[in-house]
C-alpha cells in the first residue's frame, strides 16, 4: 500500500475520533471531522488505487 494512502487512512481514524469526542461533548464541530474524514477517506481510495495500477503496468 502506498506510504500517502496509509497517512491518509490516518487521517481519517483520528478525524472519526475527533467527530466522536466532539459530538459526545454537545459541539457540532464534529460535522466539520465527519467532512475531513470523508475526504481522507477518498483520498486513501485514491492512492490504493494508483498504487495498485502502478504495480500492474510493470
């Protein structure tokens, strides 16, 4: 798995965490971590799957 998708697979684990510790303390803060986790999460999807067609035009 590319280095770039791992960060931003991390990324999104901490955003959903930061979501949930926000919601949890009555902010609705947590919608702008539930959007940036949507976008990591994308942006994983992406690079897993740049990654793989790298490998396969080898």
């Amino acid at each position: 798995m590319p280095r770039l998708a791992l960060y931003s697979m991390a990324v999104c684990v901490l955003a959903l965490a930061a979501a949930v510790v926000s919601f949890v303390q009555g902010s609705w803060l947590g919608i702008v971590w539930v959007l940036l986790a949507g976008l990591s999460s994308n942006m994983a999807w992406y690079y897993v799957k740049l990654g793989r067609g790298a490998y396969q035009n080898r």
